[in-house]
C-alpha cells in the first residue's frame, strides 16, 4: 500500500440505512447542501450559514490532523414520498414473492441437477406470484362486482340509497360500474410495474472470483412480466363477470368469452412458467389489445354475475399447489446446496437449512388472501350494508387469521416475557460486558446484551412458528370444510377475532398509503419496510417498486471513482445499518472495476449491520460466504465493522464464535489472504472498543464525553452510532492510515511521514 504524504485527504461517502434518514442526521451537520446526483438520488456535503459546501471534521491519524471530507448519498426519493410510491403497501403480498425469489439456495458450480432443481423451482414460483395477482384481481372484483353491482345495485335493495336508480335497471350499466374499478386497479399494477430508476449501464462481472451482489445487475424493468401479470388479471376480471371458471354460461356469446378468458389465463401462465425474458413488443401490445378487447365484450353483454365464489376458490386452490411443488423442489435443492455451507457454523448457515424461500411464500399467499377478505370485509362495515353476502371461504380466511394473532401473542409472551429473563438470569452479566462496561452500566447493558442477543437468534424461528402455525391451520380447515362439509362452531371466537383483525389492518393500511402519499415526512415505518422489500430487482412479480439497489449501487461507485481519480485521496465507503449492505456491495464493485493501485485506497466501514446474522443467512445465493471472505481479502483488512451487542438488528459483519477466555476476548473471522479462521485476541482501543479482527465491539452506553464531541446517554442499541468516538478511528484504520486495535495518536506523540531520515525540532516558543 503507497505510504500517505503530506497531501493525503480521506472521502468518507455514507450511505444511511432508512430511506427518512435527513442529510443532518447522516453527516451529524447543522446543515447540508447538494452538490451532486439527479434529483432522485442526492449527493451532499455539510454546509456553512451561506449554503456552502464545507469541509468535514478532520482525522486524527499519523500524529496529525489529515483533511476529511464528508459527503453523503441520499436515496429517500426512490421508496417514499408520493401516491405511486406508496401504493406498495397494498402490494406486499407481491414484494415477498419477489424477495422468495433472491432466497432460494445457491447452484453448487458443476451440478447439473441442482442447476434443474433450481430452474424448475424458478418457474414454479413465478407460477405462485402470477396467481397472487390473480388472487388479488379476483378479491378487488369481489367487492366491485359482487358486492356492490351484483348485490348492493339490485333492483329493490336498500343499499346506496343516494346512487339513482336508472342505475339499477340497466344490467349493462350495472356490470360496467363494478368492471371500471377492477380495470382501474390492474391500471394501477401495470404503471406501478413500469416505473423504473435511470440507471447507469449494468456490466457482467469480470471473471474471477465472485464478489458480493455480483448476481444484482440486471434491468430494472420487466416487460414480459408486466405482459403476462396484466394479461392474467384482465381475464381473472372477465372469467368472473361472466361466472367463474367451473360455470359455463347458457348462451353461446358468453361461451366464446368464457373459453376466450380461459385460454388468455392458460397464455399467461405458461409464458410466466416459461421464463420468457424476451417478446416482441408488438405481441406484447396484441395480447393486451385481446384482453382489454375481451372485458369491454364481457361489460356489453351485460348479464351481472351472482356469485364469486368458484372464481377466488379456484385460484386460491391453484396458489395452495403451485406453493406445495415449490415447497417440495425447494427440499432437494436445498440439500444439493448444502455442500456450500457445511464447514461454516450454525449462526452463518442459511436458515431453515436454505429452505427459507417456501415460508416466505406462504406468507406471501397467507397475506393475499387475508388483505382481500380484509378489505371486504371493513368497506362492507363502513357501507353499514352487514346484509351483504361474502364467499364462504372468507370464513376460513377469518379464523386464520384469528388463530394466527392468537399464536403470534403467545409466542411474543413466552420469548420476550419468559426465555429473555430466564437467558439473563442463568448467565448473569457476560464477561465481555464487564470488559467493555463501568460497573455503573453494566447491569442495564447487561439486560439489553440478553435481549438483543435473544432476538438475533431466534427472531426468525419465532417468525417461521407462525407461518407454520398458520400453514398448519390453513392445511387442517380446508380438510374439515371441503373433506367433512363442516365448521366447527368452537371456531366462530377465532373467526371474530379475525374479521376484527384484519379489518382494522385492510382500514388502517389504507390511511398508512393516505397519509405517505400526502405527508412524506410521516412514512417512516411505511419507508421501514419498503427498504426491505424494494432492495431487490424485479424477478418474480413486476408489481412492485424498482429496485433501488440497482442505481444506488453504481452510483456510489462511480462518485468513488471520481475521488480516486485525484492520486493523493483514499475513499472510504461507510453505510449504516441497511446501507451497510449498499456499502459492501458497492465496494465489491470497486474491486471488480478499478486497478490494483486505486483499490489499495479504498476502505469500508459498516455500523449496526444486518449483514452476518439476516442478509448472508436468508440471501445465501446473493451474499455469500466465500464471497464476502473474498472482499474482506481483496480490501486487505481495510473493511471495519462497528458493532453493538444491544443491537436487535445489527452485530458483528466479520467475525463469528466470540467468547471471553480470562480477560481476553476471542473468535474467528475473516483473514487479509482471504480465507477465515482463528483471530488474534481483541485489541483495547483507546476509544474503549474491543477490535476483534475487522470488528469492533462498542461499549452502551458510551462512555463519558471527553468534550470534544457530541454525547448521548443511556442504552443505542441499533441508534446513532456517529455518537461513538470508535467511529472516527474505524475510518482512519479503513482508509488505511492507522492499524487496527493501536491506541490513537496524541499531538505530543509525532511520528515521522520518512522514519529513514533524520528528525528535525523546531521549538517554537524559544
């Protein structure tokens, strides 16, 4: 690595990790200004009283001060803000099928069956997500043609007594009211599934060896999967009105739109299956002439439909089997794949052994059909129409659900109010809490250490136990309805408790996309889950936000390599928390791109990362084990993670197995050469951190201010970790100006730039 001279500056580029995250609170300034991007995403720098660019605080690092400047990459406008973009949470249901798709287990290099295992249980699930929109399409015609033209619009019915009543006596009118809003909502599916990011030329990565996110570099628009998706919900629309696929209409006309229905729903499901990626656009645009050719033929025969319930039933039978194949492909497929992650341990393999991908589906379906009989049933309650008939199955639907919030609270109750104290009270305070703590804080850092570290371990076993528990309820009530033509009375509780439930969460979704759509400023929990979801690339459902990963990343390398380009600058690429993870992969890209030289200044620092125990355990294929090894070798140790033990969502990023042996704490992780294994003991910093290989651990709270910086009281866990000194000190170590674990320099403590040559005071005061 070149020895820095007396012009060395350091670039620290952060990224934040929730898309509400100010420009102030990410560069911890009084003010900032923009001084680059699109508008969309936003470079800025912390600025003076004159809206000025200024400069950062500066490193202390080689026995002096070395110039830092801050910038900051702002990427809120991509997932919040507007009523497009906060339409997603209606479609959440479509973003799991998606995210399904980036969890399923790695193809070990050369097996053909696995590469099958994997490509069969691609088409399967892009099976299952073209029935969710289907599913959803048919629940939004429930209530449109159902409910309100079928029902509330007959002749005679005391129902939206205001509404005229010519509108009531012309069938063809009739059907037309409740075909408009199912069409403006597939509309809605198709534009929300053709916004798209401007986004910088997506490269193969080069050959060698695999770096992390090296499988996110794609399109960010999907042309055949919108095509096939639109094409599916126009014909679920146009198979209900004229009564459902088990209900052949007495008329011939109605028979040619039946069959028609049928065979553009077969198209689409066969093209989906396929994995087309590439249609004329001409037949793309003809299929969807034909569809909407064939809903406006179905609204002028004008005969309205008398029941929904064969139509949802239908694809809701469908979805449950296309899951079932899937689930069961995913099984082998996991354990071809299992040879990539045997010799790691338990807290670094995939969960659910790779199997992860199938409860995320379930979950997926398990919530498509409850927003459905949820809004259903909370307009029929704010209609005051209670007269109203919903499908049958929808009672199923409710005790479900009902059963589900029963076992969630259970759940929550023995995990959080029994086995965290119980856990606490067994092990007492750790030993590395005593080495990081005053006696003072060590109880209460003590019992948020047991808390987070309960959660990290078992927050996914506590989510996996209901979608279980709810697959299992779901299994066990089709058997008594459709195998014994019953429903056990003792169920109507858990019934009502479902209807309530999901009623409140149909009603208060909806003013949740209300209030994002009008109050940008008030999103942050709707933006919270957005950034989950919407960091991946549409692979299985067009119908979801693009994906910001997909021009966040190449972003932050290319401004990076716009600073590597002055010869005397060293960029460090620092993300907090979700945006540690947009951190590393940009950093991976850096090592694909730039030469040896450049990549021996560029660093990487991650704070409160979800990485290790979330990201790298349900994105295996994606994140790597070997992988991220690679990196952490390639930037030759200049990858620092800051890490709290009171973190619920973070922790350690690049090393594993810690325990405290005598006053020594201990572990194994990432080497420089690249591989992994047994580390050194943690280093003391002068911060009051332990460094443990590439981590280090910071104590909570935060020791007392020095005076110099800005101070917070209490336990952070996962918040504001620029409050910790360690946080300078890991950027000078990243950057490659100190090493890893030394004690900080004082001024009264000068160490040569040229250790060679002879030094030279100059004693000012005489």
């Amino acid at each position: 690595m070149p020895l820095p001279g007396p012009d060395t500056r350091v670039v620290e580029l952060r990224v934040p990790g929730l898309s509400g995250t100010s420009g102030e609170e990410l560069l911890d300034a009084a003010g900032t200004v923009e001084v680059a991007g699109d508008g969309v995403g936003r470079v800025i720098r912390p600025s003076d009283r004159l809206r000025r660019p200024a400069p950062g605080p500066v490193l202390q690092a080689l026995g002096r001060s070395v110039p830092r400047t801050l910038e900051g990459y702002l990427w809120s406008g991509m997932t919040s803000g507007g009523a497009t973009k906060a339409a997603w949470a209606l479609l959440f249901p479509f973003s799991l099928a998606n995210v399904a798709h980036w969890m399923l287990p790695p193809v070990p290099d050369g097996s053909r069956a696995a590469a099958a295992l994997g490509g069969l249980c691609r088409g399967v699930l892009r099976i299952a997500a073209l029935l969710l929109t289907m599913l959803l399409v048919a629940q939004v015609a429930v209530i449109t043609l159902d409910l309100f033209a079928a029902q509330c619009l007959a002749p005679g019915r005391r129902c939206l007594t205001w509404l005229p009543e010519w509108l009531r006596d012309v069938e063809q009118v009739r059907l037309t009211a409740g075909l408009l809003p199912a069409a403006l909502v597939v509309l809605v599916l198709f534009r929300v599934s053709g916004t798209n990011w401007t986004v910088r030329a997506h490269t193969p990565p080069p050959p060698g060896d695999t770096l992390p996110g090296d499988a996110l570099r794609g399109d960010t628009d999907s042309p055949v999967l919108r095509c096939v998706h639109t094409l599916a919900a126009l014909s679920t629309v146009a198979l209900l009105a004229v009564g459902g696929p088990l209900q052949v209409p007495g008329d011939v006309f109605g028979r040619l739109l039946w069959a028609a229905s049928l065979v553009l729903a077969g198209v689409a499901l066969v093209t989906s299956a396929s994995g087309v990626r590439d249609l004329p656009r001409w037949a793309r645009g003809g299929l969807l002439w034909v569809a909407v050719a064939l809903l406006v033929a179905v609204g002028v025969r004008g005969a309205v439909p008398t029941g929904s319930d064969a139509t949802v039933e239908g694809v809701g039978a469908a979805l449950l089997g296309a899951w079932l194949v899937f689930a069961l492909l995913l099984v082998p497929a996991a354990l071809l794949a299992r040879r990539t992650w045997r010799e790691l341990p338990k807290r670094l393999r995939p969960w659910a052994g790779g199997w992860a991908a199938a409860p995320a589906l379930a979950l997926a379906a398990l919530l498509g059909g409850g927003f459905g009989a949820g809004l259903a049933t909370g307009l029929r309650r704010l209609a005051g129409a209670s007269d109203l008939r919903l499908p049958d199955s929808y009672r199923l639907v409710t005790a479900l659900w009902g059963g589900g919030l029963v076992l969630a609270i259970v759940l929550g109750v023995l995990g959080f109010a029994v086995a965290v104290p119980l856990r606490r009270r067994s092990r007492g305070i750790p030993g590395v809490v005593r080495m990081l703590q005053s006696p003072a804080d060590q109880q209460a850092a003590a019992a948020a250490w047991a808390r987070s570290a309960w959660e990290r371990r078992h927050l996914h076993h506590l989510a996996l136990g209901v979608i279980a528990g709810l697959s299992l309820g779901a299994a066990a009530l089709l058997v008594a309805w459709y195998g014994f033509g019953t429903f056990p009375g003792w169920l109507d509780p858990l019934s009502a408790a479902g209807v309530f439930g999901l009623g409140v969460l149909a009603v208060g979704l909806l003013r949740v996309v209300y209030t994002a759509a009008t109050k940008p400023g008030r999103n942050r929990h709707l933006g919270a889950l957005a950034d989950l979801v919407c960091f991946w690339p549409r692979a299985a459902h067009p119908a979801i936000p693009p994906c910001y990963a997909l021009k966040v990343v190449p972003d932050l390398a290319a401004r990076a390599k716009e600073h590597l380009a002055e010869p005397n600058t060293r960029v460090v690429l620092g993300g907090e928390k979700l945006g540690s993870v947009l951190a590393v992969i940009a950093a991976a890209r850096l090592v694909h791109t730039v030469s040896p030289a450049d990549r021996e200044r560029v660093g990487l620092l991650s704070a409160g990362s979800p990485l290790q125990w979330g990201y790298q355990r349900a994105f295996p294929a994606v994140l790597p084990h070997a992988a991220l090894a690679t990196l952490y070798g390639s930037l030759d140790g200049r990858w620092r993670g800051l890490a709290r033990g009171t973190d619920i969502f973070g922790g350690g990023v690049t090393t594993w197995r810690h325990q405290v042996d005598g006053d020594k704490l201990t572990g194994e992780g990432y080497l420089p050469d690249g591989g992994w294994g047994a580390l050194p003991p943690a280093a003391a910093g002068a911060t009051g951190a332990l460094v443990l290989g590439g981590d280090h651990w910071l104590p909570d709270p935060v020791h007392p201010p020095s005076g110099a910086r800005r101070w917070a009281a209490g336990v952070l866990g996962h918040a504001d970790y620029l409050v910790d000194p360690e946080w300078d000190q890991a950027v000078a170590i990243a950057a490659g100006l100190e090493t890893p674990g030394k004690p900080a320099r004082g001024e009264a403590e000068q160490v040569p730039l040229f250790p060679d040559l002879p030094r030279f005071h100059l004693n000012l005061a005489r």
